[in-house]
C-alpha cells in the first residue's frame, strides 16, 4: 500500500454551464443585478461631480462633557 493512496479523494472537476443551461430565474437574477451596477455607477458619477453628500444635521461641539 502506498502512501499516496491514504485521505480523502478530491471531487472531479465539472464542466461549466453554458449559456442555454440558464432558466428564467437565473436570467431574471442576472438583469437585476446588472440594473443593480448600473445604478451604483450613476451615483458614483453624482458624487464625483462635488458637493457634500448629506446636508445640514447636528453638528457636536467638543465643549461639554
């Protein structure tokens, strides 16, 4: 017996899905987050523009404790 037989085999490798392997759930999924990026990348681009993200609010002052 050798000792390269001993342990736990490792699971063959499967092949990847293809493109027509997809169904309604998948491709309902990828669009969502696809329209999910999209919208990150516009408020990214807003942002960029200038100006402060988040207005006014309570500003606290170091004096008292």
């Amino acid at each position: 017996m050798s000792g390269r037989q001993g342990g736990k085999l490792k699971p063959l490798k499967q092949g990847k899905k293809k493109a027509s392997d997809l169904d309604e759930a998948d491709l309902e999924f990828k669009k969502k987050q696809q329209d999910e990026q999209k919208k990150l990348k516009e408020l990214k681009e807003k942002a960029k523009q200038g100006g402060p993200l988040v207005g006014g609010g309570i500003k606290k002052s170091g004096g008292k404790k």
